[in-house]
C-alpha cells in the first residue's frame, strides 16, 4: 500500500495508477469507470486517495475474500473490519522511508527479542502463469494482453472468467 498512499497524487495520475487496465484499452465496447472517482476529486486536479481507498478499496478488497469464502461454504470472519486507528496513519514517515512502519513497531512491542525481519510484500507469479495468456472472448480486443504485465492480464482473465459463469447463468 505505500506505493498508493506514498505521496498525494493528482487526479489522472490516480486514476491510471489504480486502475491497472484502462478499458478502452482492453475491450471492444468500452465504458469508462471514471465516474468511481469523480467522488474524490479535490481542487488543483488532486483527489481524496485515502478516502478513495477508505471506501473503494476496502470494500473491493475485502470482497474478494467474502466471494472466495462463500464459495467454499466458510463462514468469513474479518476481526479488523470494525477496528480503528487510535493514531493517525502518520504519512510523513511513509513518504520518508519508513513504509512498514506500524508493522515493525507492533513487532518488536510483541517479540521484543527478535530482530525485526524485512516487510516484503506478497508476490503473485502471474507474469508466469499468464505468460501466453491471450483473452478469447469477443468483448476483448485481439492482441490487447500482448504488451500487458501479469497482474494486467489476471484483471483480463478475472473478467473473461466472470462472462464466462454469467453466460452460463451461474452467477
């Protein structure tokens, strides 16, 4: 996260940063999605990023798990959905080289004799997995996933997967 919230962005910049694939970009019939934002957009071209992620991406994140939780038939229990900050997130430390910074100090308060190990983040291969991925459906645009990253095409495939169970009517 301390890429998104490592400085304040300017709107279109925001936009094509979080956005990951631009639609039009992608599929036949595009239609933009701008309006999500437009609710964050502050004076000076500049938007409201935390509450943006407050709002947008907790609720995307989240469901993500709910979905798969569903899915499997368990019951999704998140203990931190109603928790909040006693502090607030202090953004001048993140800006200044310490991203992780509420992370170690909760460690070395809870294992006060082990060093504190690098925070990295969770890495996804799907540069490999989708290497030759190549979206087959007739709302995409053909060859639009061949200068694509990995993580661009997962978006792609999560989509052609969602038409796919829609058309099926298992959605």
């Amino acid at each position: 996260m301390d890429k998104l919230i490592g400085k304040d962005w300017n709107f279109e910049e925001f936009y094509n940063r979080y956005n990951f694939v631009e639609p039009s970009k992608a599929l036949k019939n595009p239609i933009s999605v701008k309006d999500v934002y437009e609710k964050y957009r502050l004076p000076n071209d500049k938007i409201d990023f935390l509450t943006f992620m407050d709002e947008i991406f907790s609720i995307e994140s989240s469901t993500s798990y709910m979905h798969a939780f569903k899915i499997a038939g368990i019951k999704y229990l998140d203990p931190y959905t109603f928790m909040k900050m006693a502090f607030p997130l202090d953004l001048s430390r993140i800006r200044n080289g310490e991203p992780k910074y509420m992370v170690r100090e909760l460690f070395a308060k809870r294992y006060p004799n082990i060093e504190i190990p690098t925070k990295i983040p969770m890495p996804r291969a799907t540069n490999q997995w989708l290497e030759n991925y190549k979206p087959t459906r007739p709302e995409f645009i053909e060859n639009c996933a061949e200068n694509m990253t990995g993580d661009q095409k997962w978006l792609c495939w999560c989509l052609e997967q969602f038409l796919n169970m829609h058309d099926k009517g298992e959605l």
